[in-house]
C-alpha cells in the first residue's frame, strides 16, 4: 500500500497457485457437496478512498488444471484446464466489466460481462456478450465421433433487484448461424429466482430447434433421451419449469439432482413443426419428463 493524492492509498495484492479447497476451508464453506480443486493465481490493483471505498479496481484471476465435483451427482465432474478472468471496477461509473475465457476439454467460452448500477434503483443491470469479435463466444466439443458445435450468435441480460431479493433473466440467446442449414441452432431461455423467502424459488422456460434439445439434453444427463426421437425435423420445443398453480415459483430443491419429483402441472413441453406448404399445421402439446 502506498499514498497518493487526496488522501487515496494505492493497494496492490499478488497470489500464486493457492488452493480453491484452502479458500473455502477458510471461509466455512467446505461443507457443501460441491468441490473444486483449482489452483489459482490473481493479481490486483486498487485505488481505495480516505473513507475505504474502492475508487477503481483492476486486475486478472487465473485458474489452472482443476476439477469441479458434485458428490450428489456422478456425472457431474467438470475438468477445467484453463479459465482466465479479467476486470475492471469504476465507481464512479457503477460498472464491472470482466471479459473471461473457459478452456475445458474442447469446449472453449469466451465472453465478457458487465454490471451496472441500474439508475435510480437498487439493483444491476447484468449483460453477457461474445468477448472477442473474431473468436466464437462458445465452441462445444463432440462426444467420441460427434461433431463439435459452435456458437456464434449470444445475448444474455439479467436484472438484480436487492431490495426485492429477486434475479430476473430476461434474455437468454444462444445461436449459430450457419449456411448449411443443419448446422443453424437456436436456444432461447428466461426466468427468475426468488430469495426473498426462506428458500429460493425458481422459474424458467427454454425454447429452441431440435438441434438445440439434443445439446440440451447431451448438457443434462437426467434428461431422458426419449424426447429426441419424438421431435420431428425441423420442429420447434419449448420447455417451462414452473409451481403448481399459475405463476408461482417452484422450490429450488425441486431442481436439484435427486430432488422430488417435479409435477406434471409444473412443467409442459410443446413441439410444433413447422407449417407444410399447402398451408396446414399441426400442433402437439403433451407433458415433459422432469429434469
């Protein structure tokens, strides 16, 4: 720490290869089925104000080989062999941005985040972009002979409400457009989780191409795969997850990897192929199978 101006103190803070399981035995939270196994080097600088308010605040947290583990769920293991994270804090602006890349296996994510200070309210405003013009936001490599995919169309925007306890995602797009019309994706997802009570309630609904429902369901190993066959080509799906009873929120607990049974009034799946060109269309709603 050294003095500057106006009674600003300049800090500086380096960290080489310490353990993520140290730093969660340190903060109490290694109680959790979750593990990560990473190590992790960060370097940070910072202008701290007379009253201890951070002014500006910038600097790089790198993880390397590593694991991230669930216990409660076996096929939940995720090797990180590289993640790189950069940010910037301006008080003066409200913002945060972070553009970070995520190296795992062949599947590579490069974006960048930004937080802002919504105006006039107590909340951000979250907003998630591609973080490199040239390079596709998110590459998704293949299993065993599969082809990989990448995706060259993102948006996510995201509002934190503090006062309200309250995550609304109100845009969630995923997409690849492709000349090759096999190749074109397209997921969009929204919802809302709500902490204000004593357990957070969640909300969501997902919509895409039936491309998109087999690299959704090859994401979540609970899924069954019945549903890939059912959907005809070219088809459209969407995906609610929601209580019983109208728009209430779901218990988060319902979602977890064996938690109870979601109820068929909870959740609904609809698959509508595209009109023929004589004009006519055919619609199919049925129930979906719980995630």
């Amino acid at each position: 720490m050294r003095p500057l101006s106006d009674g600003i103190r300049a800090v500086g803070i380096e960290a080489r290869n310490v353990s993520t399981r140290d730093i969660l035995l340190a903060l109490r939270l290694n109680e959790s089925a979750f593990e990560a196994d990473l190590p992790l080097s960060a370097s940070v600088r910072a202008d701290i104000l007379p009253d201890g308010t951070p002014q500006v605040v910038q600097g790089q947290l790198i993880a390397d080989a590593g694991t991230i583990v669930d216990h409660n769920n076996d096929s939940m293991r995720i090797a990180i062999d590289h993640a790189d994270f950069r940010f910037n804090w301006d008080a003066r602006r409200g913002s945060l941005v972070v553009p970070f890349q995520i190296k795992s296996g062949g599947n590579q994510f490069t974006m960048q985040a930004t937080l802002e200070a919504s105006a006039g309210q107590s909340g951000w405003a979250l907003n998630v972009t591609r973080g490199d013009p040239v390079i596709d936001p998110v590459i998704l490599g293949g299993a065993g002979d599969e082809e990989g995919i990448s995706i060259n169309r993102m948006a996510i925007r995201a509002r934190i409400d503090l006062t309200k306890k309250r995550v609304d995602l109100d845009q969630g797009d995923f997409s690849r457009i492709d000349t090759r019309p096999d190749h074109n994706v397209g997921v969009a997802v929204t919802g809302s989780l709500d902490y204000s009570g004593t357990e957070p309630r969640l909300a969501f609904g997902v919509a895409g191409t039936p491309h998109a429902d087999q690299r959704h369901e090859a994401a979540v190993a609970d899924v069954r795969r019945g549903r890939r066959a059912r959907l005809g080509r070219g088809a459209h799906f969407r995906r609610h997850r929601r209580a019983r009873g109208g728009g209430r929120h779901a218990p988060l607990q319902t979602f977890k990897h064996g938690g109870p049974p979601t109820p068929k009034t909870a959740c609904r799946s609809t698959s509508k192929p595209p009109a023929p060109r004589c004009g006519r269309s055919t619609t199919c709603r049925r129930s979906a199978t719980a995630i």
